[in-house]
C-alpha cells in the first residue's frame, strides 16, 4: 500500500520522498527501479539482507478483489529507519502512511511527524485496532466505511481527529468533521479491477494538498484517479497521470471529478 500511495502520489503531481524496507530479492530491485522510474526518491528505502520482499496476491471477481498479504520486509522497518527520512523535514511537508508495517513503528512515525509540524495523513488499511492509541496525532485519516466502524465509529474517531475522509466506494466520498458531513459522488464508470483505488486517491489527494489546495479540491482530484485507476487491471500499473487525469473523457466530454 504505501508504495501504491507513493506512486500514485508521484504520478498525480507531488515531488515524493519513500521510506520502507525491501528483501535482498528479483521484487525488491523491481520495486526500487520502477520508484524512479516514476521519479521518487528512494535514498531512504532500505535492503533487508536475506528476507523477502513484502508481497500480494490479489483475486478479483467481478471487479472486486481479495487481497492475501505477506507483509515479508515490511515487517523490519524500525525507528532509526524514519528518523533517517524525517531528518530533513519541513513544518508543512505532508507525511503519509499506511498499515502494512509494524504498528508500533507507524506510530512512532506519526508521532515525530506531528512534532516535526507536518500535516499527518493516515489510510488505517489493512484495519487494525491496535492503531487506537497513534491517531491522536493525525491531522486526517482516510478509512472506507468498515474501517471507520472497527475503530469506534465517527464520533469516537472525531474525538481524536480533526477531519474524516471516508471511502465510500462506488458512491463516492464523504468529510467529516465535527461541526460537519459533506459527500461528494465520484465519477461513475464501470469497475474493471478496484485493486488500489484507495491508494491512488490517498497520493493524489496529497499530491495536491502539498499545492496549497482545500481538501475538497484535493479529494476530487484523489477521487477522480481513483476511478480511472479503477478501469485497469492491476495496481501500480492502473494509476493514472496528473496529466490523464486531467484529460479523461467520459462518452467523449472531459469527465469532472466527481462527476455523477
């Protein structure tokens, strides 16, 4: 997921920093080559000697798909690892992460994320509820429905954090804040392969907030590559381009986001 996110993040406009672990293996070497290929600095992603790279079988039926994860050298990512990539970090960078690694070690990120004044976006996928106790420090988190609901639900979460973009899949999108709950419909196409349509709206979403966009803006656009990315089979492979995603036509007429 995190590399989905940082690709799509790259793809869709943002100048992307990666940290992570990758095995000593053919999959790591492709993973590091295929980042820069798209342009991602990947100075802080570290070979974990004699261990396998994380990897994914996905299963898609009818559009939906079944994700078995071995999480491999996800698995290794330590502390010393993010205060490597947060060394150089400004007030105002934007720090985006997932749930594939250690859930102690996510929350130790999150932590000198917030200390270091960076606005902290958390997807809590794969769901865990052992994340609870580290969303104090996020600034927005990104949950589908069901995850909303195994971490408590909206008025829990909104104890603990300023702003709820939830997935509603092929209904769009809703922001939630506690003063508030606006949705917005997403762009209606017909599902080849939904494999990574979270993340792409997660790194676009980012890629445009770190333009000095509202998150409004910036969830249209997510939203948007993610529908695209959803008429393609695979996962990095059906993220789109900033400059696709700004060109799409739907029945011939450049689509909107969130176009109903």
């Amino acid at each position: 997921k995190g590399a989905n996110q940082a690709v799509a993040a790259a793809r869709l406009g943002g100048r992307v920093i990666m940290c992570g672990c990758v095995g000593d293996d053919s999959f790591g070497k492709a993973a590091v080559e295929a980042f820069h290929a798209d342009g991602i600095d990947t100075q802080y992603i570290r070979v974990v000697k004699n261990t396998p790279s994380g990897t994914a079988v996905i299963i898609v039926v009818d559009g939906d798909n079944r994700i078995i994860l071995d999480k491999g050298a996800n698995g290794f990512l330590t502390e010393e690892d993010i205060d490597k990539a947060l060394e150089n970090a400004q007030e105002g960078d934007i720090y985006l992460t997932q749930l594939e690694n250690p859930i102690e070690i996510i929350g130790y990120g999150l932590k000198k994320a917030k200390e270091k004044g960076m606005y902290v976006v958390l997807n809590p996928a794969p769901a865990n509820k052992e994340m609870e106790p580290y969303l104090c420090y996020c600034d927005l988190i990104t949950p589908n429905e069901t995850e909303v609901e195994l971490l408590g639900g909206r008025e829990k979460l909104l104890k603990k954090v300023k702003t709820l973009l939830v997935t509603l899949g092929g209904d769009g999108f809703e922001i939630v804040t506690p003063q508030d709950a606006q949705k917005y419909p997403c762009m209606k196409i017909t599902p080849v392969d939904t494999t990574a349509a979270g993340d792409t709206l997660c790194g676009g979403l980012v890629a445009v907030l770190a333009e000095g966009k509202t998150l409004e803006e910036a969830a249209k656009l997510g939203s948007k590559a993610a529908s695209i990315a959803c008429t393609r089979k695979g996962a990095q492979p059906s993220i789109p381009t900033r400059k696709e995603v700004e060109e799409y036509t739907w029945n011939g007429v450049v689509a909107e986001a969130c176009l109903v």
